[in-house]
C-alpha cells in the first residue's frame, strides 16, 4: 500500500519524534531485572568487614568465632588470596588497589575481610564476629598536608618509587602532575595585562548515590571452567577483560551481564573489591556468590566525585576582554588512583576549562595526591572532570565582571567564541566541532526579560527593608563529550570505540546489540529510533540488547555521555551498510538499476514511477529467500565506531534565588535551562535527562556533601543526611534548546544527558555570590546550605 509520506513518517516513530519509552512498560509495573533480583540454586551470600580506622595497621585477624556462626561457610581475608594473587588489583587508572587490605588500613570502612554464608543474615552475623585488632597510624585528609615534607606515607607499597603510571612523584603521596597548554604564552599574557584576578575555590566531595547500590552474583563452572557474572557495571566488556586478566580465565570463557541498573552517573564504572571477591569465592566453593552492598557501605566506600582544590587567575584588558587563563588544581584521589579516566589523562578532561571563551594563552596543572579517604574520582553525571572544569571558568568570568563593574551577560558575549571561528582550537588542546553561543545567549536573555530582572534586583537592594536578597546567576558551559577517539582515549591500552551488530529478521523486524549499557536513558528507544529512520523499519519492532558481553559486540560502556555520540553512530554507520545491501536487493527485485532508485522514508522506488517501490518489509524476505546472484543472504552488519574527535555540546543557563535574611533559606524562584546537543533523537527523553541532571545539580550545590574529621571518619554517609532532593524541594524547571548538529558526527548528534549536571551547578553558586555580590563577595564555596549561607549573612551583618 503506498500510504500518505506523514501517515508512513508517523508510523516509524524514528529520529525527532516524542515517542514513549519503550523500556517503561516493566520499570513502572516493578517488573525490571536487577542484579539483586538473580537468584541461583545453592547461592551464598557474601558481607564485607570493613575498617572502623582511616590509617592503621592490623595487627591481628581472627575468624574463630565467625566460623562458628550457624550458616557461615568460610572467612577471607587478604592472606588467603595471596596464593592467588589477588589481593591487590589494578586500577583502571593504572594503580594497584589492595582488595582485602594487606597487613595495613589506608581508608575507613576499606574491605578488610569477607564472610561467606548460607544467607545474608548468617554473612551479617558472621562479620560481627570477626575480631580485627589495629594499631592506629596518624590519619591524612587534608592533601596540602600530605604533600608537605615529613608527612606520612600513606602507601607503603610504593615506598622508594619516583616514577608512577603519568610519571615522575615528588613525594611519597604525590601521584601525578599533568599540565596542558602553554606556560610561557600565559604568563606572557598575565606580565602585560592592566587586569589581573585570581580566586582560590574548593569543589568539594561528593557522591552520585544511585538509586541501586553495587553489587554482583557470580558462578563459576568447574566442569566448562566458565565463568559468569551478573553485574552493576556501566563497562560490562572492560570488566571482562580485567576480571580474565585477575583471575587467568580466558576471555572467552568469561561472561559479564549487566541487567537492568538502577542509576549508574559514573559510580558503576569501576571494579570494587566486592566484585572480585564474590568471584574469587565463587571459584574457591563452587558456588553461587551474592555481594550486595547497602547505602552506608556505597557512600563511604564506593567511587566519590570531585574533591578538587582549584586557584584560578584570569588576565584581561580593561574592557574585560581575556588575554590569558592560569589554573592550579591539588586532586585529592583517596587512599588508590582508582578515577576511571582515558589512560592519557589523568586528570580527565579538565582541560575544557577555557569554557566558551576566545582564550588565547592558557596553562593548567593538576597534581593528584594519596590521603586515607575512599578512592575514586568518578565523572558523576560529566566526562572526566568536566563539571570540576566548567565550574572554574565560569566562576572566573564573574569575578572578572563583578572587579570591572561589568554584567555578567555582557562580559560573556564579549569573549565568546564566534560562530564563524568553528571548528575552533582552544589554548588547552582542544577542536571544539560547531556553536553559536550569542544567539543561544539572546535567547536566553530575551526570554527571561534580563533587563527587568536586574532592575528588580537593584530597587530590592535599595530597599534596606527588604526581608530577601535576590541573586541572579548565569553560566555559558561548553562540554567535551563522547570519549573518545583511539587516538586520543583508551582504558587498559583498549582504545574507546563503540558497537553496533543489527540484524534484520526475514518478516521485517530486527534486533540490535550494542556495546553499551542503559542506566535510566531509554537507549532501547532511542536506538530503536535511529534504525527506524535509518533503515524504514518501525522503531516499534526494533528490539535492543545491551550488557551481555556475551551477545554484544566489543564496546567501552556508557558513561561520559558516549550514548549518541559514540554508539549513535555506531548504530547509523550498521544500518548504512544494510541500507546499502538492501538497495541492491531492491533494484535486483525491480529489475533496475541501483542508480534508478531513491530511497523514500521506507522503501526505494524507481525514479519517477511512484509505484514501483519495494518496501523495507518486502527486501528483508527476499534477502532470506531471493537475493541477487553473488549476494550472499541476510540482512545483518556490525560497525566499530572510533570518532575522529570529541563533540562539545553546550548550553546558556540563567537561575533566580531568593535568600531569607533571618534564616538562610535559599529559595529558587527560576531556573532557565537552554541546551545544544546538536541533533535531537527523542525530544521527550532529552526532556527528561535535563531534568534529571538539574535536579542533580541542586542537589550538589544546595546540600551534597562528603565530609571527614580530622582522623578521617567520614561524616554524613547515610540518607538521613546526605542531601537526596525529593519532588518537595526539587524547583521548577524551564527548559530550551538551540541546535547546531556536530559536522562530523554522522547524526550531527552531540549528547545531552550529562550537560545539565555539568551547567547547573556553577548557576547556583553564580545566583547565591550574586545575591552577596554589591556587599563585595567574589565567591562562596558549596553546598549552599541555609546554614552555610546564614553564616555568611551574619558575618556581613544582615542576620540575627
């Protein structure tokens, strides 16, 4: 039937449709498959002792009373895995991280020990019962002071070596220090501008805290010598590849599934010691093993975010035009480097910190440092240290406005970098792909009526009777995105392409496996979506799988927003090659030539003969049953996908506060969110990752917050006071958008999810230091907490 084009363009439910979310249908009927959910014949149960100390030695372990517990089969500690070699694990930074802590505690509730048990109950009981005896070492948690000569050493293991895996330590506790960009031009810049500013500013530690803790079940088969494992894992194949390197299995002979994840934002990249020793025990009694762990043991143990002490200085004319950009940055990665960043750069992407602007002379320097906390340094909801970096620039730009008397609005269009500069090369290393920040800007500006905001702000800070101070705030972030090139990113030597493998069934439909994995994205609808437009197959009968690495094509996982920017175009460039087989299909079955047809939405019909057409439908069964002579049957195609730079999405944000003098109270009157992601696949699901990544965002910067005393307990790793916005105290969002596709992504698609995390949280601090800025506050450290900010109030004499 040749229907009308819009009745047969509807009927895909292709790229740039509101459709539904196909996985919704089991999530909102709790019918998803967690790892928590898997249950096997015989399974144990795994619980983990863990330190009470930051920084001790153990002196003593004793399992007697545990192996007397009812239920416990077995008690592990770091001696025993050393005839495997395997209390110690590499880091995917390229450290070693003890996995049972060995003879010495680097962090508190670092594993110490494991039980093993008939059930969760018995493996709890069990861990009461072993007795751990240390000898408590001074405690590190402050990295300035563990750089200082004379200061502990905190790994012991790496005592007498001056070279690490980035190169050269000068210190016990030093890491690494990695520096991009041109010191001498920047310092040039600086020796000959009449404006200099310089702020000093601590990103504090925080946590992604997903919906679902870690956790996994592993089974091994003595008999095959297969193993399987099911998995928390946003990386199911690298997790492959590391566990085989652990325990010696050959890769094929090992099986990474990762179900459905209740929220990963960068927490479940990594390998946790409980991973390993669930398999480890799995291999050792020839039986299931569950680990499980609850919140108390994620928050305090599992991968942190940020902890980044970071001196900006800004030089410019005295228009506000920037000449040159100088950061220092001291990284506090815990007691291992377990931060999940390329190979080469181990201080992530943080070299997008010269933003949105036309910086012409730029220099940064991070040094990593060892202090007894709780490894990991995950890009929470960001690529690499992105948000630490957007969070500098922007903070930068309005010290500069705010010294020179200057809107911050206007400072900004006056450095943005020019539509007809793209692709443009920054100071730091960077080719950002394509942009128009001024106009997004104007929009930004046009819709909120500026003007009459800041004339508002001006009669309310005339006013001394005022009970509320007003604050508007606005960032203009550039994100790096879609890591990553092979040239330029790897994991383990294992470069950061993406998979796509599609088949094409005989009646019409088709399934797709991916060498991603979904943690709340909808990819099994937005995947099925780009086939649908690309191949004329309803996104309706377009299976997608994801997470089994025994099913999937190789792939690096998602996170860093690699979803549409990577695996996207894995997907299109797979069904380009059926779209191409299948035109020969097409011509053999009209008998024309291929040049004779056009592609239309969902079949190819002879030029000029609307009537002559074969669909998507009608090739699929012939590929099975007639193809062309010398054309082998079937419609399948697997693409590796290696992107030939990153992509940089970007977007304007403007927030509103109002602060209550007498309580601190922060209320969040507006929040305008403009974002570029270049092509946009599903506006509804682009809709709502931008909620969810604001919502975030609040969250870190009005209340997240990971804090330690001096002796390193950590403080605040429960639910009742780490700050989880609910729909009460999560604003209003408004939401728009500009497009400028990627030139070089085959969708033009640039990635979204991650941008809202990354742009908001500098908008709240840009809202709350300008409700303080006419008193002469250049910043205010988050979380803006009432009491934080009350504090503020009292010391500028505006509260009781």
């Amino acid at each position: 039937m040749n229907a009308p084009l819009s009745d047969r363009e509807k009927a895909l439910m292709g790229m740039g449709e509101s459709r539904l979310r196909k996985e919704d249908a089991r999530f909102i009927q709790g019918k998803g498959n967690y790892v928590d959910d898997i249950k096997l014949p015989g399974m144990l149960h795994l619980d983990i002792v863990r330190a009470p100390v930051a920084h001790a030695r153990i002196k003593r372990i004793d399992k007697t009373a545990a192996l007397q517990v009812p239920g416990v089969i077995a008690v592990l500690t770091a001696e025993d895995l050393k005839p495997l070699k395997l209390h110690w694990m590499p880091t995917l930074a390229g450290d070693v991280a003890a996995v049972l802590a060995d003879e010495k505690v680097h962090f508190q509730m670092q594993e110490v020990a494991v039980v093993v048990a008939e059930d969760r109950y018995a493996a709890a009981d069990g861990v009461e019962a072993v007795e751990v005896e240390y000898d408590e070492l001074p405690a590190v948690v402050d990295p300035f002071a563990a750089l200082e000569p004379g200061a502990p050493v905190l790994r012991e293991d790496l005592a007498g070596k001056t070279e690490g895996p980035h190169g050269a330590r000068y210190h016990p506790n030093h890491i690494f220090t990695w520096e991009a960009g041109d010191k001498d031009a920047a310092d040039a810049a600086f020796a000959g501008a009449p404006v200099t500013v310089e702020q000093r500013m601590f990103y504090p530690r925080v946590h992604p805290c997903p919906l679902e803790t870690c956790g996994s079940v592993a089974s091994f088969d003595p008999v095959r010598g297969e193993l399987t494992v099911w998995l928390t894992s946003q990386a199911p194949h690298v997790v492959r590849t590391v566990v085989s390197m652990l325990s010696g299995i050959p890769e094929s002979k090992v099986r990474i599934v990762s179900p459905d994840i209740g929220g990963g934002f960068g927490n479940k990249v990594g390998i946790y010691p409980g991973y390993v020793c669930a398999i480890v025990a799995s291999i050792v009694l020839g039986r299931p093993v569950k680990w499980v762990e609850d919140r108390i043991e994620n928050l305090s143990s599992t991968a942190f975010a940020r902890d980044y002490h970071m001196t900006g200085e800004l030089a410019a004319t005295g228009d506000g035009r920037i000449l040159g950009l100088r950061v220092k940055v001291i990284a506090d990665h815990g007691a291992f480097d377990a931060c999940a960043d390329p190979s080469r750069y181990p201080a992530g992407m943080f070299h997008i910190c010269t933003g949105s602007y036309d910086i012409p002379a730029a220099y940064c320097r991070v040094d990593g440092v060892y202090t007894n906390k709780a490894p990991g340094g995950v890009a929470y909801r960001c690529s690499f240290r992105v948000t630490e970096a957007v969070y500098l620039i922007e903070r930068m730009v309005d010290v500069l406005a705010q010294k020179l008397g200057i809107d911050k609005a206007e400072i900004r269009a006056r450095n943005f970098i020019r539509r007809e500069q793209f692709p443009y090369q920054s100071a730091l290393g960077f080719e950002y792909d394509s942009g128009d920040y001024a106009a997004a800007l104007k929009k930004v500006l046009d819709a909120v009526d500026y003007p009459a905001l800041r004339a508002e702000q001006a009669a309310k800070r005339a006013d001394p009777g005022c009970p509320t101070l007003m604050g508007i705030g606005l960032v203009a972030f550039t994100e790096v995105v879609g890591a990553g090139p092979s040239k330029m990113c790897d994991i383990l030597g294992v470069g950061m392409f993406d998979s796509c493998e599609i088949r094409v069934h005989p009646t019409g439909s088709a399934i797709a496996r991916m060498g991603t994995i979904t943690q709340g994205q909808g990819h099994q609808t937005t995947y099925a979506q780009i086939i649908a437009t690309e191949l004329g197959i309803p996104s309706d009968v377009v299976q997608v799988e994801e997470g089994d690495t025994s099913t999937a094509p190789y792939g690096l996982g998602t996170y860093g927003s690699r979803s549409t920017p990577v695996a996207g175009a894995a997907i299109a460039l797979a069904a380009r090659k059926i779209h191409a087989k299948a035109r020969k299909i097409a011509a053999h079955m009209l008998e024309v030539s291929e040049a004779d047809l056009e592609w239309e939405i969902d079949r190819f019909k002879v030029r000029g003969a609307d009537d002559r057409f074969k669909t998507m439908k009608d090739i699929a069964w012939a590929s099975y049953n007639a193809p062309p002579p010398g054309l082998e049957p079937g419609l399948e195609a697997v693409h590796y996908y290696d992107p030939p730079n990153f992509t940089y999405p970007f977007g304007i944000y403007l927030c509103v506060v109002d602060i209550d003098k007498a309580t601190g109270e922060t209320a969040v009157r507006r929040f305008y969110a403009l974002d570029d992601c270049g092509t946009r696949i599903n506006p509804m699901i682009i809709e709502g990752q931008i909620h969810g990544g604001l919502t975030e965002g609040y969250a870190v910067a009005m209340g997240q917050l990971l804090s330690f005393d001096a002796q390193g307990n950590i403080q605040g790793n429960t639910l009742m006071d780490y700050f989880l916005p609910t729909a009460v105290e999560t604003p209003k969002w408004e939401t728009d958008h500009t497009v400028t596709p990627s030139p070089h992504h085959p969708l033009g698609a640039k990635g979204v999810a991650e941008s809202p995390h990354v742009g908001s949280i500098p908008t709240f601090t840009s809202a709350v230091v300008d409700a303080f800025a006419h008193l002469g506050v250049t910043h205010t450290d988050m979380p803006h907490t009432a009491f934080r900010v009350w504090k503020q109030l009292r010391e500028l004499g505006l509260a009781a």
